[in-house]
C-alpha cells in the first residue's frame, strides 16, 4: 500500500532525486549559521535557518528535507480551513475552497520541493487572512516573516495596499485620517522591518 502510495499519488514528489536548487538549499543550511547569512545575497534566510535546525533532527535525505516544505503547506491549509470556515459558515464553500486549494497541481507540486516555496505559502496565506480580519500584529508579523523567506514576497503586500488603496480611496484625501490609519501604520512598520535585507540586496545589485 505504502508503495503504491509513493508511485501513484503526489507522496511521488517525496522520493525524487534532488534538483539543482534543492541541492544548493541543502549545502547553504548546512553551513553553520554564522555563514549563511553572509553568503546569501538575494535569497533571505528565514527558510535557510529552519532547514538547518530541521536537517540536525530529522537528517538529510529527500524525504526528511522535503518534509519541511509540506509541514509550511499543510499549514497554509490549515489556515485556508479556518478562514473558509469563518467566511462561509456552513455553506458548501467552507469545505470546498480549502479542497481546492489542497488538490492544487501547482501548490501540491512546490509543497514538496526542497526551497521556500511551502512556507511562502503559508506566510501569504496568513498575511491575507490577518489583512482580511484586520489583525495588524500577525499582519506585520507574517507579512515580514514572508518577506525573509523569499523576497518576491513583496507583491503580497503590495496587492493588499493597492486591495486597501482602492476601497479606502475617501481616506486618502484626509491626512489626519491617514495618520490614525492602522493598516498604513502597519505597512511602514512591516517597510522599516525589511529595509536592512533590501539594503543588502540593492548592495548586491550594484556588483552585478
């Protein structure tokens, strides 16, 4: 059964040979921890620090290193079940929606690889979530975890401030408003929070 489980269902993706960028995610989180983050230049190092610390318990093999990234996408799943639940109430979508996203060919398929991808999904699903129910200090928190795992993150917290932008437009003409306006506090304290890792990387870029 365990088998036919590991040729005929997604659990396939556990037991591949390691690509390129997989390997190179292994070789960086195995360096100690004072080296990773100096030799990382576009890449941040959240994703980095907890591969290391997950390799010392559970090893190196494909299974043990991919097993982290399903542990960031069974989360976002677990997130995406009490939101639907929140949203939806006992209508059809509250069990549909969090289905769909689980039988996602595309989620499924970067859940299982050795690289941030899992955990970006779970910070962006959570940053939604907190955006959506205005719970500003997960917001900051996830939004900048997310951030220092991947740094494309970014488009996240921008389409939320454009999201925000377009349905807030009567806040805009009133300064004193903007300044009370938590979400805004917010995104200049999720923007000061980044600043030191895009420094680095806009360092990085003017060497190319």
């Amino acid at each position: 059964m365990l088998n036919w489980l590991l040729t005929h269902s997604p659990l396939l993706y556990f037991t591949q040979s390691l690509w390129r960028d997989e390997a190179f995610s292994i070789l960086a989180a195995q360096k100690p921890l004072s080296e990773i983050l100096p030799k990382l230049s576009f890449e941040p190092p959240v994703y980095y620090i907890l591969l290391h610390y997950w390799m010392k318990v559970v090893g190196t093999s494909e299974i043990a290193t991919r097993s982290l990234s399903f542990v960031g996408f069974a989360l976002a799943c677990v997130v995406v079940i009490l939101w639907a639940e929140k949203l939806f109430a006992k209508h059809w979508l509250s069990w549909f929606t969090p289905l769909f996203f689980f039988v996602n060919p595309m989620l499924i398929y970067y859940a299982f690889e050795v690289r941030t991808y899992g955990w970006y999904m779970f910070f962006a699903v959570l940053t939604l979530y907190a955006y959506s129910y205005k719970k500003w200090p997960l917001f900051i928190s996830a939004s900048t975890l997310g951030f220092y795992t991947h740094s494309y993150f970014l488009i996240v917290p921008s389409s939320v401030a454009i999201h925000w932008i377009i349905t807030n437009r009567r806040i805009l003409i009133s300064p004193k408003k903007l300044l009370r306006e938590p979400f805004l506090q917010s995104m200049l304290l999720f923007v000061l929070l980044i600043a030191p890792w895009l420094i680095k990387i806009s360092k990085a870029l003017s060497t190319l």
